[in-house]
C-alpha cells in the first residue's frame, strides 16, 4: 500500500493541471494548489499515507456526512421528512429545486439539504453549542482531541455566504427549518470550516468502511444498515451534479468539499482520504478524483468489481 500511495503521490505531484482553487470564499483562495494529500486507513486501523497527509486543510463539504450521521443517528428514518435521498442533478449551492419541493431539499449533500440537516441536530438556538458537539463527534470518530474550525474560513464564508443564506431562509419560509435561519447558517458555516488532515479524515470515516463500529469494534457509531445506507447515498450524492462522473471513474461512495478534499469508502476494506486544493468546473477536486482513480485501479476497490 505504502508502495501504491508513494507512486501515486509522485504521478500527482507532477501534474501540471491542477483546476482551480475556490474562490468564492476568499480564505480559501489562499491555498497553495500545489498540496497533495492521500492517507488510507485499512478496516483492521492500519494507516499508510503520503504526500502532505498529515498537513490540515478545510473540509467543507466533507462535514456533511458527520453531521448527516449523527442526524440519522438522533432523529432515525425521521429525518427523511426534512430531507430527501435523491441525487439533484443540479449544483451544490442550487436553489431551483426547493421551489417546486416546498423547502424539502432532494438530498443531505447538497447545501440545502445541510442546512437542513444542521437545523436538525441542534438541540437548542445555541449554535456554539451545536457546532461543539459536532465537533465532539469528528474527534471520537478520528480518536483525535486536536481537531478544530479553522475561524477565518468560517469568518469568511459567513461574509460572502449569500447563496447558503439565500437557501436557509427559503426553507425556512416552508417551515422545515426549527430554528432561526440565522442560528442554522452559524451552525453550517462553523462545521464546514472544520480543519483536518488526510491522516486524521481517513481514520474518521473508518466507521463507514467497517458496518458502523470503531476502535476494531469496540464502539457502535451507527448501525451497520445506517452505515450502509450512507455510503448509497454518498455514492449518489456525494459530487453533486458530478456523482455520475465520480461513480464511473472510482467506483466508490465518496464526499467532496470545495476545501480539495474527497473522503472515499471501500465497504469492509478501507476509509480513504485525498487532499489537492484545484476543482473541477463542478467544485470537486481534480486531482483528488484522480488519485482515487489511480487507487481503485491498483487495489480493485471498485464496488462494481475488479
Ligand atoms: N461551505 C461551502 C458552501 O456552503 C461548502 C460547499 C462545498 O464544499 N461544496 O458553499
């Protein structure tokens, strides 16, 4: 495996087109293009990883599948009245469709449907609360105390977060939203600003690749028809209007953020994490895609076969 990462991490490096760094929040527009991350973290807890592995970077995106599992967890098959599980075919930020489905966003993944979901694991008005939890979550996941939100991207996104703002209110005028648009917005825009390394993102998603239990299983984080069921979604949802693309290519439930990052599940084998900062035109990272390519093509992690 160290073997595979290395080549990969070397062809990467490499590579002279990189996409585009997100520019829409502007903290985000800072990051050197040039950073490439891959870590693997086997069923059995093994870690391998290369490049810039251990270096943090915005997760954005990528929280959703944490705070979508812990809605999943709290509220059961109940959340499904706030949300929906279809894949949108549209952008991560579209507003189209929540028109014609009165406030109901088609899926957990789409920023409509985070806020959504954010909505639904606030147990008060209290974002800082919320957010503190959420945290909690990610750091039992990953089995690391020093995760934290990276504020001046949570500072900036809140500053330039008409589009998210825009969505949170619309839902709310459909009356799926339980709390005040602004404290939902607070609580989503602080859990995107989460700030982890491949290394740490990989151990985190362990518990999709091993039917909902952590710490060889010691610990049940969901059970294993939840585990399973978000992998299906991820795999349908998780790159937005790119899903399609991302099933075709890797063959594997993944999340992408605009920080560059992409979590991706191997049931039973593996949680894997990549890092580089250029998107695609859909807002997921190119390079990223990529390397989970070159991955599935050495190991035949492919769900679809070898
Ligand atoms: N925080 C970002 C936003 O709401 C997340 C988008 C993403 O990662 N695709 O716009």
């Amino acid at each position: 495996m160290q073997a595979i990462l290395d080549e990969i991490a070397k062809t990467i490096a490499a590579s002279p087109e990189r996409g585009q760094v997100a520019s829409y929040i502007p903290q985000l527009a800072r990051v050197d293009p040039a950073k490439f991350g891959i870590a693997v973290v086997l069923a059995d807890g093994s870690c391998c990883s290369a490049g810039d592995a251990g270096e943090a970077f915005s997760i954005q995106s990528i929280s959703k599948v944490f705070t979508f599992t812990m809605a999943l967890e709290r509220l059961g098959d109940a959340i499904w009245e706030r949300v929906g599980r279809e894949p949108s075919g549209d952008p991560f930020n579209s507003i189209v469709q929540l028109e014609h489905e009165r406030g109901k966003p088609r899926n957990p993944f789409i920023n409509a449907g985070a806020i959504a979901v954010a909505d639904a694991v606030m147990q008060t008005c209290q974002p800082h609360q919320a957010v503190g939890e959420i945290l909690q979550f990610v750091r039992l996941l990953a089995d690391d105390g020093n995760i934290g939100l990276d504020a001046k991207v949570a500072r900036s996104e809140k500053q330039s977060g008409d589009r998210n703002a825009s969505l949170a209110h619309f839902i709310a005028s459909f009356g799926n939203l339980q709390h005040p648009a602004p404290a939902v917005l607070d609580t989503y825009f602080d859990h995107c600003s989460i700030a982890m390394s491949c290394a740490q993102l990989a151990r985190a998603g362990r518990y999709l690749a091993t039917a909902g239990m952590i710490e060889s299983g010691a610990t049940r984080v969901i059970s294993e028809q939840q585990a399973r069921r978000i992998n299906s979604l991820m795999l349908m949802c998780g790159h937005y209007d790119g899903s399609g693309e991302f099933a075709y290519r890797v063959g594997l439930p993944g999340k992408s953020g605009v920080g560059g990052g992409i979590l991706a599940i191997a049931p039973s084998k593996a949680s894997i994490a990549v890092w580089s900062p250029g998107l695609d035109k859909i807002g997921n990272s190119k390079l990223g895609t990529q390397a989970l390519e070159m991955l599935v093509a050495r190991t035949g992690w492919s769900i679809f076969g070898h």
